[in-house]
C-alpha cells in the first residue's frame, strides 16, 4: 500500500488562455455597469 496511483489531468493551454480573458472580460464589464451607474443612476441607460 505505499505505491499510490495518482492520475493527474493536464489543463490545455487553450483553456487557461480562454478562461483568463473570459475573467479580464468580466472585470471590464463590471467597471463599465458601475461606471455608468454613477454617472446616470441606471445600470442599464436608457431603460426604464
């Protein structure tokens, strides 16, 4: 019992590229949701 079978999947380059713009992508999308929340007092301007 001191051998142990430890199988260890590898992330595709890829995904960890796709997964770190998705993450800069939100980031900015937030930015932009409170900047214009406090510029016009709207999340979405021009809706009601």
């Amino acid at each position: 019992m001191t051998e142990t079978n430890i199988k260890t999947k590898k992330i595709e380059k890829e995904k960890v590229v796709a997964e770190t713009l998705n993450g800069r992508f939100a980031m900015i999308g937030l930015i932009a949701a409170i900047g214009a929340y406090l510029t016009t007092g709207q999340i979405i301007p021009g809706f009601v």
